[in-house]
C-alpha cells in the first residue's frame, strides 16, 4: 500500500493517500495542452484541470465509502488514482455473509460508483446552464484547462465511462470478478480479472501514440491500479491461511518484573526487539517497550520494571491466522503479541517481525504462482 502513494490527510477517519500515478496527471495535462496550443501552455489552470480529477474521483470514492457501510464494511484507508481509488475496508465478522450475497454486494457496490459520477455531472451541468456565463457542453474538446467549467461536468462523465470498463479494480472489473467467483474461488476470480486488466493496459498504453495520448495514461493507471489489487489479494491469502506458529519468535528476550529500569535498559540496547514480555517464574505479568523504559527514566529516574509495565496485553495461541493477530495489534495499538501453550509462553509475534514475515510470505506466493502459472 505505502510503496508507490503518499499520505495526504485522513477524512472521517479514513486514511487517504495519493498513488504516485496522480503526480503525473499535471505533467501529461501540460504536455497536451502545450502540443494541442503551438507551444502555449497555462499552468495554473492546468493544475486546476488535474484538482477537478482528483475532486472527482474522491467524490465517487466518497459515495461508495458511505454505501459500504450499509454493508458492515468500515473503511481504513483508500488510495486515489487518476480513474478510480483502491479502498481497504475492514468487514464485521458478527454475520459473514454468504458467497451469493457477497457477488451482489460487489455488484452493487461496482454500480455505485459510475452512477455517482453520472449524478454529479448531471447536477454540476445544470448549475453551468443555469448560470449567465454562457458554457458549451458539447464543443470539442470536452476535457480542457480554457474551459474549467465544461471539464468539470466532462470529467464526471469520463469517470463513469471509464469505470465501466471491465479492467479490474475498476468498477466493470469487479463486477467481471463477482461473476467468475461464481465458479472460482475468490483468489482465482481476482487473478483472472487482473490478468484481463493487464491485457486492457497494454492495449490501452499502446494504441495512445497512435490515437489519442490520454488512452496511454488510462493504460498506466488501470496498470498500477491491478497491481494494487493483485498484491491485496496476495497479502489476505497470508493472513487468512498462514498461522502464527509459521511466523513467530521463538528466540526472544525477556525482562523480570524486579529488574530495575536501567537494567533493563541494558537489555534492551543489545536486542532487536522494541517490546518486551514481562516474565515472573512460568507465568507472563506484563508487556514493556523500548520507548516505555526511556520514558520512564526521564520523567522518573531508575525504578522497577513493574512499576511501569502494562499488565494488559494480548495473548494468542500457535494456531491463530495472521489475520487475526494483526487485528488484535492494530485494535489496541500494541507492539506485541504472546504466544501461549498450555499457559506457557513460547514465543512472541512483533509488528515489525508481522509486517516484514507478510511481505515475505506474500512474496513467495506470488513467486510459487508465477513459476506454477509459466
């Protein structure tokens, strides 16, 4: 998610990001509008060109954000490109739906979007005629900087256009996949509407030399865009079917609840580890970080580990998915995880050591299907 988009804010909650492929938009805008114009270029306007896309597009992900939440599904994160936006949602596990109910979800959901798009357009277009200034909806070209006004209803309509391909993520797409998982399991709907993206991408990016240029720059987006969702697929495949005794460590510190603070200082200056169990005999007592110990030596000075350690913390057993220790982490903003057996502990699952074994796990996934595939 954070390997080719930007942080930009959070909205409502929700973190939103930039893919880099936007960054490009004021760029490819200028370049046209500079060939179309002899030379001639307005660059503030063209920025205002790439700000109405990007209004857009947060516009008809905003609509399918609220309508995804009549479905239990609660957005975390989204991440906007020129066409559409690649949201991660985080589903209620009280009442899962079945499979049928979950292909018309996404089906409604998919519809969203384009019509989303289509309403604003339709509104925006009624305020243009309304107003004195007189506006031309349908003089060629649709899409420009000279007249911001015409692009903001056009580039709506685009949108929805465009969306309808059935190039996956966009929304065509995702309905193209919630018809295959009809036959096929999730994973493999997902991989046979990518592979189809991946092919609509090349064509797109190959017949804008000799068409129009902007079908090479829908080409790198619905590209970048299945990627995305290719890697997204990937990571839940690891984190539904990989358990924690695949992933955690087995070879760890520990610190007492009598040592003292610099001690345990100490300790931690020659471990990798940020966060630390907190072992008294057998039993575990408490959970204690890094940040935890130095904090508490400038605003205390030198005590006792128990003093300062958390006495509540998450515990999980060898056989838990990945998927449900990640949640158990990000629900408490917690470093670490214990593992127990038979109220023994016996190793410990991190954030970091989370994070780099999903990328790695995810990474031969990827590799095992490629070489399968070929």
């Amino acid at each position: 998610m954070r390997s080719w988009s930007i942080q930009v804010g959070r909205l409502f909650g929700v973190e939103v990001r930039l893919h880099l492929t936007f960054f490009i938009l004021p760029l490819f805008i200028f370049w046209t509008e500079y060939s179309a114009h002899q030379g001639k270029a307005n660059g503030p306007r063209d920025l205002a060109l790439a700000g109405i896309v990007l209004a857009c597009v947060g516009a008809r992900e905003c609509g399918q954000m609220l309508a995804a939440r009549r479905y239990g599904m609660t957005p975390k994160a989204v991440i906007l490109l020129p066409l559409s936006g690649v949201t991660l949602y985080e589903e209620s596990r009280v009442d899962k739906p079945s499979a049928n109910k979950l292909r018309k979800r996404d089906i409604h959901l998919a519809l969203v979007g384009p019509l989303v798009s289509l309403t604003l357009a339709l509104l925006i277009a009624g305020v243009v005629l309304a107003t004195p200034l007189r506006t031309s909806l349908w003089e060629w070209p649709f899409l420009q900087s000279g007249n911001l006004r015409r692009s903001l209803v056009w580039a709506n309509l685009y949108l929805a256009g465009l969306n309808l391909l059935p190039a996956y993520p966009l929304d065509g797409g995702r309905i193209l996949r919630a018809l295959f998982s009809r036959t096929l399991d999730p994973a493999a709907a997902t991989r046979r509407a990518v592979s189809i993206s991946y092919a609509i991408a090349m064509v797109f990016m190959l017949a804008g030399p000799f068409s129009n240029t902007w079908l090479t720059l829908v080409g790198l987006v619905i590209f970048s865009a299945a990627q995305l969702e290719e890697r997204a697929v990937v990571f839940q495949s690891v984190l539904d079917n990989v358990r924690l005794e695949e992933v955690m460590l087995t070879d760890f510190a520990t610190l007492s609840p009598a040592d003292t603070l610099e001690d345990a200082l100490e300790k931690a200056v020659h471990s990798l580890q940020d966060d630390f169990p907190v072992v008294r005999g057998s039993d575990m007592v408490g959970v204690i970080s890094k940040q935890r110990i130095l904090e508490a030596l400038r605003a205390e000075g030198n005590g006792y580990v128990q003093a300062v350690m958390n006495k509540i913390f998450e515990v999980s057993v060898r056989q838990e998915s990945l998927g449900s220790a990640w949640r158990k982490l990000t629900s408490r903003n917690s470093g670490m995880i214990s593992v127990v057996e038979n109220e023994r502990l016996v190793g410990i699952v991190t954030l970091q050591n989370l994070m780099h074994s999903m990328a790695l796990l995810a990474e031969s996934r990827k590799l095992r299907r490629d070489n399968t595939d070929s």
